[in-house]
C-alpha cells in the first residue's frame, strides 16, 4: 500500500483521534495509522476522570474548553462519550489548603465552578466518608467521568465522516526525512507520505522520536487501577474524589467504584508488557487506602484490577508542538492526565499546525524546547505521581 495525504498522525488514542477530527474539521486530509486498534493503550485503560481542578492555569483551561465537548457531545462531535456527572471533590494535606484555596480562585476567575467547602459539607454529600483529617477542600459540582473508548471511537468516527482515513493493525517502523522535512513513514501496510507527521503514540512516543533522530527526556509510566464492588452502605452514587492525603483517586461506576493509587506507579517498563493484570500487591494496597477514606469499604468485594502505560516527562506534563526535522509534530508525554484534556488539546494542535500558534488556550508552555531551556513547568501542588 501506498498513499498521500497532508497529514499522518501515528497513534489512534484519544490523543491522535482528537487531533484528526480537528484537522478534519478544517479540511485537512489526515491518515490515523495505529498500530493495534482506536483505544488500544493508555486510552482503552484510562479512569476517565473528567475535572478541571489543576494547580496550572494551563491545565485547567485545557480541561475547562474540554469539558465544553463533554457536556455537548452530541452537538460538538456525535457518538457517545458517555459522560457521567458526579460532582468532584479535592482533598490535600492540611499544609496544602492555601494552595488550594488559591487554585480555587484561579478557577474561579476561569469560569470553572468550583468552591470550597467544609469538612460538613463533604460529609452531607458523602456521609460514609471520613473527614478528620483535613478543614477544606474544593468541589466541582458539575464534573464526573467519561469512558474513554467511547470517546475515542467516537471523535475517530466524527473525523472519518469529514474525510480522515484511519488503517488499524498499522504499525509505523521508520519515518524518512528528506532535506531536514519529514517526507513520509514505513509501516507494516507498506509506505505513507505527507508533509506533515505527528507523534501521538503516547507510551510508545519515545520510538517514535528516535526515529528522526529526536533526544527529548521521555519515559513510560504505569499505572493499575482496581474495580470493587461497593456495600450497599454507601449508596448507589458518591462523588468522585482525588484524595491526596492518601496518594488515591476514586470514582462511582454504577455498583462499582473504581480506585487509582498516585504512589508506586513505575517508570522504564516495556508498554508491551501484560496489562490485563494489576502487579503483585497493588490490589492489597489499593483496598487499604480506600477503607481509610471509605471505612465502610471493608465490606466491599473485589471486581477486577488491570494497568496501563502512558508516556511521561520530567515536569509530568504532555509535549505539544514541533521538534526535530520541519513537519514533525509531538503530541505525547500526557502523563497519566491526558484523557480529559484531549477535546482541547488536538483543537489547540491543529490551531499551533495550521496556524502556526493556538488560540483557543495558548499551549506554548508545552513546548518540547522547555527541557533544553530548562523552563520545566511548575504548579502549586507536588507531581501528581510519585
Ligand atoms: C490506567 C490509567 C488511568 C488513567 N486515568 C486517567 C484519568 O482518569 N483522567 C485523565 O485525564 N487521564 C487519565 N489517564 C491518562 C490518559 O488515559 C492518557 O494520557 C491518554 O489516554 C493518552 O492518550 P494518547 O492518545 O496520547 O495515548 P494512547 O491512548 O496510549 O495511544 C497511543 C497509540 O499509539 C499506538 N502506537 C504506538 N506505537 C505505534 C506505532 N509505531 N505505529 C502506530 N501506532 C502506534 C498505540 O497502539 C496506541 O493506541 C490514565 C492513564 C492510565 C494508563
């Protein structure tokens, strides 16, 4: 197989799918080769948490302009993205509640609604929950959850339906530059060529940049989440929550609630290593920080635990622009924080290609030029991951 186009984005996560309805959206003829199938890495494994509270004013107007597409998917994208509201609550250590109160203002002043309230208010909206050990924390009454398959799929198929081409089972093994331009890729279906080439290969992004040659910091991350089945005790709902005191993020998904551990998630691994089954101990540790939070857990039953891998940067913050020979593009490094920040993200990117800078929320922050510039991006809380 042979074939042309103006773009090729390698790599059909939600990343890569974003990014081709956006350049579709504006009449760009795009290619998604993906290697397995739409969804297949971090994406297919990811929480789905969908919040916009973030110690980055970045990040949260990233996740802000996303959550636009969340709440209107129908209207924005079509398909589903399955989008459930929950409500979102942060909880930090006692010495973090200025922070917090700060960030709350930030995203105030976004438009985000987002408030603080008291350790009584949380108990009213959660009264299974334990709350003596913090005096605030902030809620976001209008966030939840999305599934992330769903919306992978479903921004792939709106970019379809407006002429992008998408070739699964397609992996990219070289990419050929001629003049200091990239030209073009080698897959397993033969060769490709385009002006203009983006890495969205998220875990695997890394490979990708050695193929033009490109030294950017850039590992792998992985993370194991839980499934557990939940008494009857605590209800048929509760807010999803990042709870920092205890390294844990958890959420409602029907019956179940799913928990995520922001500790003991390690880097370097191969992302083709087994992801159908959480690591040795994680399940134990997992099940010991949601009884501290939810005591009433205790009585709870464990449905399934698996991983996954997404790629991470030193500030735990995504690439985004261009680096190496002319028309190569990053869009990696998301850092186990990319689902709910792609609507905006791939609109952002195909502003920065088309443009030449984006609009919508300005992402130079992000550019791979940081690292060597040494302008690593810093909030006002600790990495998320430790
Ligand atoms: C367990 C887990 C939970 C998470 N929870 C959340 C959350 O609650 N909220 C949130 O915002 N974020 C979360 N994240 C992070 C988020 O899921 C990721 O940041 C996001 O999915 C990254 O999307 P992506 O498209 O960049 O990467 P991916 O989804 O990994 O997609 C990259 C694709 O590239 C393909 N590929 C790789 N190499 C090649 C090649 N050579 N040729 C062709 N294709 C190739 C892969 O097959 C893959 O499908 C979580 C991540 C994990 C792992």
């Amino acid at each position: 197989m042979s074939s042309t186009a103006d773009a090729l984005i390698i790599g059909g996560g939600v990343q890569g799918a974003s990014l081709a309805f956006h350049l579709a959206e504006r009449c760009v003829r795009v290619t998604v080769l993906e290697k397995q199938f739409v969804g297949a890495g971090a994406t297919g494994r990811s929480s789905g948490l969908v919040r916009m509270h973030y110690g980055t004013e970045v990040d949260s107007r990233l996740a802000w302009e996303s959550f636009e597409f969340f709440v209107n998917w129908k209207n924005l994208v079509g398909g589903e993205c399955g989008f459930t509201r929950t409500g979102f609550i942060q909880i930090v250590k006692r010495e973090a509640e200025a922070a917090l109160r700060a960030n709350v203002a930030m995203h105030q002043k976004i438009g985000i609604p987002s408030l603080i309230i008291t350790p009584e208010e949380v108990k009213r909206l959660a009264p299974t929950f334990r709350t003596d050990d913090f005096d605030i924390a902030a809620y976001e009454p209008e966030s939840g959850y999305a599934m992330p398959s769903d919306t992978a799929n479903a921004l792939m198929n709106a970019a379809r339906n407006r002429g992008a081409r998408l070739v699964q089972n397609c992996a990219v093994t070289e990419i050929t530059v001629t003049g200091g331009r990239v030209t073009g890729v080698g897959t397993t279906q033969g060769s490709f060529s385009a002006p203009i080439i983006v890495n969205a290969a998220g875990a695997w992004a890394g490979q990708i940049n050695k193929m033009v040659g490109l030294d950017l910091p850039y590992d792998t991350w992985r993370h194991d989440t839980m499934f557990v089945v939940r008494p009857e005790e605590i209800g048929a709902q509760h807010p999803m929550v990042i709870d920092f005191p205890n390294e844990m993020y958890f959420r409602p998904e029907g019956g179940l609630t799913l928990v995520g551990l922001e500790d003991g998630n390690p880097l370097g691994e191969s992302p083709d290593s087994d992801t159908d089954h959480a690591r040795e101990g994680f399940v134990e540790r997992a099940i010991d920080r949601i009884c501290r939070r939810v005591p009433a857990m205790k009585d709870g039953g464990l449905h399934s635990a698996h991983g996954g891998y997404d790629g991470i940067t030193p500030d735990q913050h995504p690439i985004l622009g261009a680096a190496g020979p002319d028309g190569f593009y990053l869009d990696c490094g998301h850092s186990g924080t990319g689902f709910k920040t792609a609507p905006a993200i791939g609109l952002c990117m195909a502003e920065l290609i088309l443009d030449g800078a984006s609009k919508t929320v300005d992402i130079s922050p992000f550019a791979p030029s940081r690292f060597a510039g040494g302008k690593l991006i810093k909030g006002s809380y600790e990495n998320i991951w430790k």
